[in-house]
C-alpha cells in the first residue's frame, strides 16, 4: 500500500487506517451498538493482512473496552507491529457516562492506562481528542503535559482531534502539532475552508474520521436499517440518518453506486477515495466490524477518481446537502 509521512513525524502511515471506534462495543453514550469481540479482531487481523500498518482507537471508545480489543488483535498477528494511536481528555464515570478533563493529572492517568489497556511500552501518536469547551487555559496545561510524556519516551508523537487552527496556533507555541483529526466526508466538508488549509501550510498531518459518514455512504445502510438503530447507537440521534436528511443521503449513495460500478467498487470505497483525494488529507481512519467489512474498504487508498469522476461526485453531494 501507498503510504505518506504524517506531520512531522517519521511515521510513514498508509492512505487508510483501521478505525476502532465501533469495537468498543455498546452500552454508553457514544456506541455503535452491541459488538462480538470475535469480530472485531477478526476486522483488524483483516485489515492488517490487507496491509493497513495504523489502528486508531481512543481510551473512551467502549470506555477502555476498544483499547483491550486492539491488544487482544495485535497478539494474534504474526506479521510487523503497526502504528498505534489513541486519545485522551475524555473520561467516564461508574455510570459509563462521558466527560471530559483536560487536567495535567488526568491525562498522565489517562496514559498510563491505555499504556497497560494496549499491552505496549509506548504509544505511537497520543491525541488530545477534543479541546475544552469554553476553549479555556486547560488547553495549554493538557498539551504541556502531553509534551512531557513525548519527552519521557510514553509517546513518540503528539496530535489533536477536532480542533481549528486557532487552537492548533495555542499549542504550536508549546510544542509543534503533529497532526489534527477532524471529520470530513463528502456530507461533512467544513474544515476545507480553514483547517486543510492551515494543516497544508504549517506542515501538520490529517488522519480525518467518519469518511463513510458513520456508515451512511457505505451502500448497506437502508431507510428500513437507520429506523431500526437500536437506541444506544449515537447514530439514532443523528439527523442525517432521519428524514428529510436521509432520503438525500440514499440518492448520493446510489451515485457513488454508479461510479463504483466502473471500478468494481462500493460506494464506501468511493466515498474513501473522494476523501483521500485532497492534497492536505495524509490518511483516512475506516471502521469495520467484522473482517468481510474490513475486505470491502480497506483497499479504498488504492482508488485513483479521474477529475471527471470527482466533479460528477461533488455534484451529486451538492443536491444531497442541498437543505
């Protein structure tokens, strides 16, 4: 697999990585719903094979169930370690409830326990998963400490996720940023007026989530399934997977269908591959939950679009997002 340096790092990440947010499972607040173990590290030793060489996971993913999972994943593969990555700032309660601590105490703990959830020695690339609410000082005081650890030789590299270049800016003048991870998807393209932009001039990777919108634009999702989300699957709440949104989203999915047909692709992997065309995105994070899954997308880095396709692309999302 084609593979591209991340920020400034010396990490050389393939187009694609494996997305482990789905596989923590169900049972709090942001869930995909109910998830088999089995699977998911059937998913991973899947996407491996196919030659993804980066995991994406978050300590709050399943609150800690999603980190275990990768561990269990990467001691049954025989093949070169990849690249682990994961997050921190949010934690939970007895209750499983989410929120977050951008404390330079929390984030040590939260450390050192995703270190001992993922049975390693050192963290690949550590994220702050989301800046404070009120964009208060606990921003420079969580990537101070972020800086520490990086020093400590805990983690070898340090990012944030969903944060703008403002607050990109405020961490820079601690210590360089080596890589944002927002949302970006052909329903969701806000970050192409200021964060691409800004992550192409100052040298700062993209890993960007949710290219499939949360399983929306993968081909599978039907009016019949997004009715039938059980309730602890956050995508139940979404307006994009309820009327009028949906019936928009279903037209750009049978477009995508049509442009796959050519390619002997989905949907999915078009939606992939529109993502992974903008020079400012290093790679994409792609979600599966059991290995055909992970046989269908993972190999959407390789997808070249012609300028024709993308135009016809971005012309169909633009009568979906049409409001």
């Amino acid at each position: 697999m084609e593979t591209r340096k991340l920020g400034n790092s010396d990490l050389q990440i393939t187009r694609v990585g494996f997305g482990a947010w789905a596989i923590g499972g169900g049972g709090w607040e942001f869930a995909w719903g109910s998830q088999e173990d089995a699977d998911s590290i059937a998913a991973i030793v899947r996407a491996l094979e196919l030659g993804v060489n980066w995991i994406d996971t978050a300590a709050v993913y399943g609150t800690g169930h999603s980190e275990e999972i990768v561990a269990q994943a990467l001691k049954q593969w025989k093949g070169k370690r990849p690249y682990v990555f994961t997050k921190c700032t949010l934690r939970w309660d007895e209750n499983r409830k989410v929120y977050p601590d951008h404390s330079a105490a929390s984030i040590r703990k939260e450390c050192e326990d995703s270190l001992r959830r993922l049975q390693t020695e050192v963290i690949d690339l550590y994220q702050m998963h989301w800046p404070p609410r009120d964009n208060g000082p606990e921003l420079e005081e969580a990537w101070q400490a972020m800086s520490e650890l990086q020093t400590e030789g805990k983690v070898r590299w340090i990012g944030v996720s969903n944060f703008d270049p403002a607050q990109m800016e405020r961490a820079a003048k601690i210590v360089p940023v080596t890589s944002d991870q927002p949302p970006y998807s052909l329903i969701r393209r806000q970050i192409e007026q200021d964060v691409l932009p800004y992550c192409l001039k100052h040298g700062i990777g993209v890993i960007s989530y949710a290219p499939m919108a949360s399983g929306l634009l993968t081909g599978a999702m039907t009016r019949e399934r997004a009715a039938a989300l059980p309730a602890d699957d956050f995508r139940s709440r979404s307006p994009e997977f309820k009327e009028p949104r949906l019936s928009k989203n279903i037209e750009l999915v049978e477009r995508l269908r049509k442009v796959g047909a050519r390619h002997g692709r989905s949907p999915g992997e078009i939606a992939i591959a529109w993502v992974l065309r903008h020079p400012a995105i290093t790679g994409a994070i792609v979600g599966a939950r059991n290995a055909k899954q992970a046989e269908g997308v993972m190999r959407a880095g390789e997808l070249k679009l012609t300028t024709e396709e993308i135009s016809e692309i971005e012309g169909a999302a633009a009568a979906a997002t049409a409001r």
